[in-house]
C-alpha cells in the first residue's frame, strides 16, 4: 500500500499525506522531489565523477547531474519513479541499495539528499552500505535533519494508509558519530537555502 500510495501522488491520482505514529501529519513534498528545491544547486556543485542518487524518487538530481555532463545513477524502490526518471533523460535503475548496485566499490559521489539518510530506520547501517559502494577516494553527500531521532512513519489518503515503517533523522549532533561508526569521516558542513549538508570520506 505504500507504494501505491506513494506512486499515485507521483502520479497526481491522490495527495498522501505522512502521518507520524503521534498522530501528526504533514503533506508528502512530491512538488519539492519533482520541480526542485533551494539548495539543490549547491548540492551539485559538490558532486564529482560518476555520481549515485540513492532514493532518487522522480529524478531530479539525476537528471540535472546527467544534464551537467557528469555520469549519473538513480536508483529507487519504486517503479514509477524509476520510469519518471527515465522518461526525463536520467538513468534509473528499479534496486534498493541493501541489494546488489551496479559499480559498487567504484562510484565518486553517493547522494543521500531530500532526507534519504533515514532509508531503513537505521542510519548506521545505511551508511556502512555506502561506505562499500564509494571508490577509495570518493564522498558520500548527506543532507541532515534538525534533530535525530527515529520514528514510525504511514502513508495516509482519506481512509487509505500504508503498513508503518521506520525512518530516521540524522542532526548535526549526531552525523560525526554515524560517519565514524561506518568508518567513514566528515569532512565539511554546510548550510544552503536553510538545508544544512555533510560530506563524508573515507
């Protein structure tokens, strides 16, 4: 069901809503993933050689890092964001990062932007994946929440909701601890257009 929830709003057929285990909603920001967001800009900037969008949901990043010539990778659990992808010009490919990726050990640049570092529930773990996927002088590109913590997260249209899932949220307060815990180092912060960025290396 979360797919489906997820994929119609992609698709413009219902408007989900995230809804917090506490009773809180808020909208699913599939405006902000399609068109693009402040700050988006000084994230590319960063990124170097081949690069791998990890949750790249529509393809935004992919696309625009395709379209300033670097060699790009989306990849994402959800097949109608993969066809979005595709049907805008980027390379996608239908994978979860827990599985195996094309290029692992080899990739320059690791994208987890739009809040992805909470893929899983469990930021240690994603970023160990990372870490294996990165070439020896590579980064991984994070962009952090304002606090951490992790929750249980659905799905909701009207009467329609998804299976909880675990997400995670990664602040400042805790990213250098993360990094070191997947043997990885923060190498520089950053804040644009109120998002605030860290690049990790080896």
């Amino acid at each position: 069901m979360m797919g489906g929830l997820y994929e119609g709003s992609l698709a413009g057929r219902c408007q989900a809503e995230i809804e917090h285990a506490d009773g809180r909603t808020e909208r699913l920001p599939v405006d902000d993933w399609c068109a693009g967001r402040p700050g988006d800009d000084a994230l590319l900037d960063r990124c170097a050689g081949p690069t791998l969008d990890i949750g790249s949901g529509p393809g935004r990043l992919t696309v625009a890092l395709a379209e300033r010539g670097l060699p790009a990778l989306g990849i994402d659990v959800t097949p109608y964001a993969v066809e979005m992808t595709r049907a805008a010009g980027g390379l996608a490919l239908l994978r979860d990062v827990f599985d195996r990726v094309p290029g692992a050990g080899r990739w320059q640049t690791a994208l987890l932007a739009d809040g992805n570092i909470g893929i899983g529930g469990d930021p240690k773990a994603l970023l160990t994946r990372v870490a294996t996927l990165l070439d020896v002088d590579g980064r991984a590109i994070v962009e952090l929440g304002d606090s951490t913590h992790t929750e249980l997260l659905r799905l909701r249209d009207g009467g329609r909701v998804s299976e909880w899932f675990r997400w995670s949220y990664v602040g400042l307060d805790a990213i250098d601890a993360y990094a070191r815990a997947a043997e990885l180092r923060v190498r520089e912060i950053w804040t644009d257009a109120s998002r605030t960025f860290a690049e990790l290396t080896r």
